[in-house]
C-alpha cells in the first residue's frame, strides 16, 4: 500500500543507516578525537544516497560542536 516513490526513498533512507553502521572511525590522540578517512567507501555512498556534502559530513561525525 506504499507509492513507489516512497519505497525508494524509504530504502534509500535505509541503505544510507546501514553504510553508515560500517564506516571505520579512527581514534586519535588516545581516544580524545577521531578521523574517518575521506577516501571510506561508506561514508562516500551515504553521502550520495542522502544527497550531503562529504566534507561537512565527515566534519561533524567527529566533532561534537
């Protein structure tokens, strides 16, 4: 009973939860900040399904403020 339209968005929202579960997060400087590296796979396809900007994504997915 879902439009089409909506299935996809719906599994697009969904595919972009699951890369996100598998991105690698380094810790650096004893755990006190991490990095994610700009070449992940998974951080480059969540990206893309959602439609944000790669640069500000992995910004704020390290830095609390």
């Amino acid at each position: 009973g879902v439009k089409e339209s909506h299935q996809t968005t719906i599994f697009r929202i969904i595919a972009a939860i699951l890369h996100l579960g598998n991105l690698e997060i380094q810790a650096e400087r004893d755990g006190d900040a991490c990095s994610i590296s700009s070449e992940d796979e998974h951080l480059n396809n969540f990206c893309c399904l959602l439609g944000v900007e790669h640069s500000q994504m992995e910004h704020w997915l390290c830095h609390r403020k």
